[in-house]
C-alpha cells in the first residue's frame, strides 16, 4: 500500500465523514471502514473510527480546525519515520491553547 501526505489522508477523511453525514449511510460504517483500511494508513482502529463517525454525525465539518506540524519523514530501519520540527511543535501548542482558551 502506498504512503500518502497528511493532507491527502485529512481530506480523505474528511471527505467521508462529509459523505457519511450529508447522505445518511451511518448504517454503512462496516463498508465506509473496510475502504479506508484499504487506502489510508492510521493509527485508528476500525471501533474507534465508527466511534468518531458516530460522535460527529450532527457536526458541521466546515468548522474543523487542522494545524499542521512540519519536519521531515526518514528512513530507518527500513521504515518511515517522521521526524517533527520542534519549533513547529511548540508553534501548535500555543495555537492549540489559544483555540481551546488555555
């Protein structure tokens, strides 16, 4: 299965939580999932996705904040790593604090 950027992975995710929502195939979380194992790799487990979908069904995804953390991918060992920058880091943080009004 191929690597794809974090971007791509945000977009297809929000794209289907888009499509569940706006087409009323809660009933189909088993199918919805069984794609997304197929073509993006995450660290989520296919319960916790039909959680999240669950959760958010009534959410307004245009209002959906991402922030993005930069640094580089490595290989190591054979795998891919990504390497994060620490400035970036600390630059969410404080985003991350001001929107949630720490």
């Amino acid at each position: 299965m191929s690597k794809i950027a974090f971007e791509e992975k945000t977009i297809i995710i929000q794209a289907t939580v888009d499509q569940v929502i706006s087409t009323g195939t809660i009933f189909k979380l088993h199918k919805i999932t069984d794609i997304l194992e197929q073509n993006v790799d995450t660290s989520f487990q296919p319960s916790e996705i039909h959680s999240l979908i669950r959760s958010y069904a009534s959410m307004d995804t245009s209002s959906i904040k991402t922030f993005e953390i930069e640094g580089s991918n490595k290989m190591i060992g054979g795998s891919y790593y990504f390497i994060p920058n620490k400035e970036s880091i600390k630059n969410v943080s404080i985003q991350l604090n001001r929107e949630l009004g720490s």
